[in-house]
C-alpha cells in the first residue's frame, strides 16, 4: 500500500509546505514542489528554489541529508502545474485563506490524474468549505493531513476525512505517512481547529487570560504551567514566542469565525492590547526581536521578560515550580493554586466536552496533545490525576456544564489496565482495549502483561516473543554502568541457553548517552583508579561476549547514542535505527577514547565497506576524522555516511514500529547464524601517528582546537595507529582493546580530561580547555 504512493507533489513552499516535501525526500520519494512565479526577477522558479536553498542550511534541519535534497524538483504552478499528473499524492500547503484555495483546487481539477489522492495541510479550516463546488470524483479523492511545524521532527499528523472521501484513498495516505513519513496519525472529525490547535488555542487563550487576572509575572506562570502540569518546560508564554506571537490574533480570530457560538472558546476571547502592541513593535518571538521573553544584548545577553500589567521589560527570574502531584498543585494556596485551577479547570473540561464531536474517542485527544505539543499526560490522563468525580464537582461548582464523557466516568478513571491490557472509557460507559495498529509493538505493552527475563537497577531483559528477547537500558538518561554490564553478560548467557535472538532497545527519549560519567568522577575523586580499569574493562568483556553470542544481536537506536552506547551498536550484528537517531564516539570532547572497542569497531567498518583506497593508513584516517571531532550524525541516514550504520543496517521512519522492525531483521539472521570471525588490523604504526598528528594540528592553527585536543587527539593517535612500531603488519582485535584501555586510563588521569567531565555533568556543554 506504501508503494502505490511514488511520487509526491507539494503546493506551497513556505516553512511548512517547504518542510513537508524535505520529509517526504527523507523517505526516499521523489516529490514536486511548486510555489507562485516571484513578482520580481528573472527566475521564475525563484521560491521554490530559495526554499530548499534554505532548508540546506537551516538547523535543525529539515533534510535528513544532504541526498535527500536532490529527490526534491522546483518549479511554479503556471509552468509547471500539468505535472501534478505524474504524482500519487498532491498536498496543498498554500496560504490559509479559502479563496486562495479553492482557485488553486479548480485549476487542479483540470489537470491531476484521477484518482490520485489530494490533500490540504490547512489547520483550522473544515473540509467541507475546502471543496464546495468541486466534482464528485474530486471529493472522493479528497481529505484533510494536518502535518505539525516542524514536519521532521513533529511525530503528530491529524487526518481528516470528508463524506465522500474514497476509504481506500484515505487508507493508502494514511499508510504512507505512517510508514513511509513516520508519522502517529490521530483521526479528527471535520470541525474547526481539529483536535490539537483547537484545544491548544483554548490553553493559551485561558493561560494568559489567568496569569492576567491573578497577577502573575511570565516567569511564574510558566514555572506552575509547565512540568507541574506534564507541559513542557517552555510553559505557554515560552511556547507562544516559539510559534510566533502574531498567530495568535490570527488562531483567535479563525477560532472565533469558525466555532458555533456556544462554543467555550468564545468566552475566553478578551482584547490584548499589550499582545497587539507587542506585534506592532517586532515583538513577535524568537523570530523577532523577542516576545513574552527577549534577551537584552545591551545589558550583557540579560534574559528579561515582559510585566504583563505594564508592558516594560525587566530581568527574566528563575522561579522554583511548585513540587508535588497535580492534586496538590490546583489547591496549593495563593496565586499558584488559583493559576493551575483556572487553567486546568477550564482546559480539561474544554477537552472533555469534544468527545465525541471533534473526535471519536479520548485516546485520539490524548495522543493529539502528547504528539502534537508534547505534552507529557493527554487531556483525560490529567483528570484521572485528579480524579473524574472530584474534578466534575469542583468544575460544577464554579458554574462550568459537566461535560458528558465526564458524567459517564463518575468515580471510574478514564484508563484502567485489565489483564496486562491498557483499556480507555467510551462514552457507552463501557472500556474498550487501546488498539496499535498492525505492525506496531512496543515495550510498555509487553512490560504490563509480564515479568521480566532478569532484572537490575540499571537494565532488564524481556521476552518479546518467537525466541526474541529484548535488552532494555532503564538508568537515568539511559547511562550505562556496572550494572548494565553485568546484566548484559547475564543475557547473552540466557538467550544462548533458551532464545534464538537479541535485539538491544528501549523506549526511553534516547537511547543511551554513554557511560554513567557521575559515577566514574566520584571514583577519579576519590583516586579508585582501579574501579575505573575494572569498568572499562568488564565494558570490553561484555561487548565482545555478545558481539561472539552464538546468536544474532539487533542494536535498535532511536535518539541519541553517544560514546558507549555508539559503542554497543557497533558490536552488533546489525542496527535497525529510528530515522531520528543521533550517533557518535564523543569521548574526545570530554578529554577521553573510546574504551569500549569503538576504535577498532571503525577501522573494521570502513576497511569492509570497500569505499576506500586499499592501504592501511585510509580507514585510520577517517576513523581520525570522526573520533577527533566527537562527530555526531544529526540522523540515521547520516550515520549511514558516517559508517556508523553499514549498507545492510536497515532505518525506521515510524518510531512505535522500530521495535517490530528490529525483532523481524533479528530473527531474518537466525538461520544458519555464525558468529563474526575477530578482525585484524593492518595499521600505519608511528608514521601514521606523525601523519594524523600533522592534520590535528591543522586544526590548532585554524583556531578550531584547543592545547588539550592536541593530547587528546595524540592518545587517540597512537590507538588507531597501533602503537610504536613503524609498520605494524597485524594486530589483533584484543591488541586493539589493549591500546584502547592503556589510553583511556592514561587520559581518565589528567586532570584536564577531569574539569571537563565536571563540566560537562554541571552544564551539558563540552568545555574548551
């Protein structure tokens, strides 16, 4: 179903039509996309060029590489409209003004195949506006994908279908931007907003209406409405200067033309003079000159944040949030719980009350808002925190209707788990399973029916079924520690005696940032060298005990994996990665090497990739290149350039279907499975040493690397070389690990390499000593 989508044409090449054509190209589909013919110039496929020009160069960034961009062709819809004919799929992304519009649907009618699904990206305007007056066979192949800014990185995609809409047409999109786009799709109803901007507004709306009516500063009501509530850390006046604080007269007034008038939203709608006047003077966000939060340069890079009262600016003050659950925070005294009950209060009944109008069910609510504003809890996950009776009566009491989901609730909660299975309420008062769509396995569900296989503070093994288990990592960030090891070889053991197959992966926001750096600074402060030795090597034993398992091992990253948990990829059989994975051997930029095998793991990998001159020095010398710089791939298709993923390694576009992925490519190697034969390595010996010493300092007199690099950047040298010999004719895999551990434990030592752990754990940030 997939395949029948082969080429895709894009309308509109602003921000969001522009990002949706690169991710479509991310996918590895060709796509078209077409922009008006510029006023100006000689170039009349100006827009749609300057667009992808952009996108090259923006960050984050919209291409997912460099060769995505070329499955991208420009032109303008006077040239060069006939060619939608040639694509499966046409998305309108064009200004949101229904005029606008349907003139461009008329001209299309004309020319598209029939039968090609079209689409509109519009996000506050129904369906059944969209094509009044268009034919038949136009409706039918018809419907609404609401993609979020940014299109990359933004997992929700709202699908909208007509009475008309074609069930088979619909189906193929969706099945396209799930697999192919990796998108989570939420099914709405044609009403205005759809789901999420419509209850996003809402929150907004009611947000800056209470920290007004309460006198809150901006600081305050982003500190109680962000992690308190399960939001974001930016709160809502953070994200409003992230999206533009113009739009939001704009979302307002769509919302206020479009909503029946009994609709909530109309009472939350006040004039905003100071709103009004902060647009008029360039205060329009993070892409103006600042919003609710701008930073004063004059005055030294000062954060300040605009009174709400007075409209003046003055220094931004870090504000403690409120501790404790959600029951305690909406009845906390003063401004902080008057804050969170005027804001949820309100918001959650709002929610409540478009079951089942704008939605069928509250899981799609929920999802919409997790994926869509990364909220941490939807909708009815916050009010069973609170409880579904006690929120109906506080709501009742401050004169707000109980919405009719809620009275269906009484004392229940709105999810409940039932024989390992997650179940949600229907307004038919009964619980219905929360069902994935095919494909689709995730962990947590496994986890609630079942125990697992072995289990420690820092990672736990289940079975995932068909012989397959899975290794999940469950410490702070994923870090990787004693524990992890022990575990890990443990495993191995157990998959060898009773399983087929292993796949290493976990639902966590990343899947391993390296080695537990707190753990080893405590051991260097108090001088347990020899704990430290201990660990880098038992971290050699266990990769290499399941790089040699009598079983394959599937490594299934999504986020990032740097350092040590790199490292573990590369002692894999083989990577199935989630497309948004982040990977790299970064050891350097905290004054350490690789101690885990990353450095020959490389070597090996470009040396078998054939892509090389033949000789021993090319390999060591890309290896050089990316080890040195602590290169990160900013994704897996990069990571496919930079050897980190090799040609069989295999990429997921949808994240919930990464684990399926892997567990399939997992048991594909199951048959006749052998263990890798241990490399050897033909390395350049000391003039390769002098040679990749050359190139770092290079870098030195460009500015690029400090006095400690060039240490750094020596010990890693000397690794990838071979040591001291001239020429070194073989060395053994076990040699290799040998120089790694040498060098990491003479580095761990310096007490440069220590100030910039120190630093690193105190602020995340590498320092440049």
């Amino acid at each position: 179903m997939v395949d029948a989508i082969k080429k895709v044409c894009v309308i509109g090449a602003g921000t969001m039509g522009a990002g949706i054509a690169a991710q479509v190209a991310n996918a590895g589909v060709p796509v078209l996309l077409l922009d008006i013919v510029p006023k100006d110039g000689t170039n009349r496929n100006a827009i749609a060029e300057g667009a992808v020009a952009r996108m090259l160069k923006a960050d984050p960034a919209p291409f997912m590489s460099k060769a995505a961009a070329k499955l991208v062709e420009t032109g303008n819809i006077e040239d060069d409209l006939a060619r939608v004919a040639e694509c499966d799929w046409i998305v309108e992304a064009v200004i949101e003004r229904l005029d606008i519009k349907q003139g461009l649907y008329e001209k299309l009618e004309k020319v598209r195949t029939a039968g090609s699904a079209i689409s509109s990206n519009t996000s506050t305007i129904p369906l059944g506006q969209l094509i009044e007056g268009r034919s038949e066979q136009f409706a039918k192949d018809f419907l609404i994908t609401h993609f979020f800014n940014p299109p990359r990185y933004m997992r929700l995609i709202e699908l909208v279908q007509g009475p008309k809409t074609d069930a088979a047409t619909f189906a193929r999109v969706e099945a396209f931007v799930d697999r192919a786009l990796g998108k989570s799709v939420v099914h709405a109803k044609d009403t205005p907003g759809f789901i999420a901007n419509r209850i996003g507004t809402y929150w907004m709306q009611v947000a800056i209406n209470a920290a007004m009516d309460f006198g809150l500063t901006v600081d305050e009501a982003d500190a109680i409405g962000s992690k308190p509530m399960g939001v974001p850390k930016t709160g809502v006046f953070g994200l409003i200067d992230l999206i533009g604080v113009d739009l939001i007269p704009l979302l307002q007034k769509s919302m206020v033309s479009t909503l029946p008038k009994q609709d909530a939203f109309h009472a939350s709608v006040r004039p905003m003079p100071l709103v009004e006047k902060m647009i008029a003077d360039g205060y329009t966000g993070r892409k103006g000159k600042g919003g609710f939060y701008r930073i004063n340069r004059e005055a030294g890079k000062l954060k300040e944040s605009i009174d709400l009262t007075t409209g003046v600016y003055r220094a931004s003050v870090a504000v403690q949030p409120p501790r404790g659950d959600l029951k305690s925070l909406v009845v906390a005294p003063g401004k902080t719980g008057q804050f969170a009950w005027a804001v949820l209060g309100q918001l959650l009944a709002y929610a409540a009350a478009l079951v089942p109008n704008a939605a069928d069910n509250i899981v799609a609510i929920d999802d919409a808002m997790k994926l869509g504003y990364n909220w941490k809890y939807g909708p009815f996950e916050l009010i069973d925190q609170l409880g579904a009776a006690a929120f109906a009566k506080r709501i009742e009491a401050d004169g707000q209707p109980v919405p009719e989901i809620i009275k269906v609730a009484g004392d229940r909660s709105f999810y409940r788990i039932d024989n390992g299975k997650r179940q949600y309420l229907g307004l038919d008062g009964s619980y219905h399973d929360v069902v994935r769509a095919d494909g689709v396995l995730l962990l947590e569900d496994i986890k609630r029916g079942g125990k697992p296989l072995l289990k420690n503070g820092s990672a736990s093994l289940w079975d995932i079924g068909d012989g397959v288990a899975c290794f999940e990592f469950t410490s702070k960030m994923n870090a990787l520690d004693g524990d992890t090891l022990k575990l890990l070889g443990q495993s191995v053991g157990l998959v060898a005696e009773k399983m087929k197959a292993l796949v290493i992966y976990n639902e966590g926001s990343n899947f391993s940032a390296g080695a537990n750096l707190g753990l080893a600074l405590f051991a260097v402060n108090i001088a347990a060298w020899g704990e430290i030795e201990k660990l880098v090597t038992g971290g050699q034993m266990a990769y290499k005990a399941m790089k040699y398992a009598p079983f394959p091992v599937v490594a299934a990253p999504a986020g990032l994996a740097l350092g040590g948990g790199c490292e573990i990829l590369l002692n894999s059989d083989a990577i199935q990665a989630h497309a948004e994975s982040y990977i790299g051997l970064v050891e350097c930029g905290v004054g350490l090497v690789p101690g885990w095998g990353g450095c020959g793991e490389m070597i090996d990998r470009w040396v078998k990739a054939g892509v090389l001159p033949k000789g021993p020095m090319p390999a060591v010398a890309k290896t050089f290149e990316t080890i040195s710089t602590a290169t990160v791939a900013k994704s897996a298709a990069e990571a496919r350039e930079l050897m980190f993923l090799r040609k069989g390694d295999g990429i997921t576009m949808n994240r919930d279907r990464l684990l399926a992925d892997a567990k399939a490519k997992a048991l594909s190697l199951v048959d006749g499975y052998t263990p890798p034969e241990p490399p050897t390595f033909r390395l350049p010996g000391e003039s390769g040493r002098v040679a990749l010493g050359m190139a770092a300092q290079g870098f030195r007199k460009q500015g690029l690397a400090t006095d400690y690099d060039m240490v750094v950047s020596d010990a890693l040298a000397e690794v990838l070389t071979g040591g001291e010999a001239d020429l070194v004719d073989t060395v053994t895999e076990e040699q290799m690990l040998t120089l790694e551990r040498k060098a990491f434990m003479a580095r761990v030592r310096d007490p440069r390499t220590q100030a910039r752990v120190e630093v690193m754990l105190e602020t995340g940030k590498p320092l440049r000593n």
